[in-house]
C-alpha cells in the first residue's frame, strides 16, 4: 500500500512537471495580394496572425 501511494505521488510529480514545459509562438502578417486556388482575391490590404503550442 506504501509503495502504491508512493508511485502515485511520483506519478503526478512527472506529469506535472511535464506539463509546466510549454512553448508558446507567436505570428503576424501583413498581406496585399491573396490568391486562393488562383483566382484573385485581392480586396486590399489584409492582416492574419496565428499562435503555436507545443508541448
């Protein structure tokens, strides 16, 4: 039973370690000209951005 509670706390210890490395990224863009499967787009200037996670 001790050695049951033991693995168990040395379990959540690990998970919650490994959950704490987390890297963030992050990205904009400023675009003029937008084609999408080659047909013009293009209505003036537009703006996109997007973030990563990894784990």
């Amino acid at each position: 039973m001790k050695f049951a509670k033991s693995a168990l706390f040395a379990a959540t210890m690990l998970t919650a370690v490994s959950a704490s490395a987390v890297e963030v990224s992050g990205n904009v863009a400023l675009g003029s000209d937008y084609f999408f499967r080659g047909i013009d787009q293009s209505g003036g200037a537009a703006i996109s951005g997007g973030f990563d996670a990894s784990f």
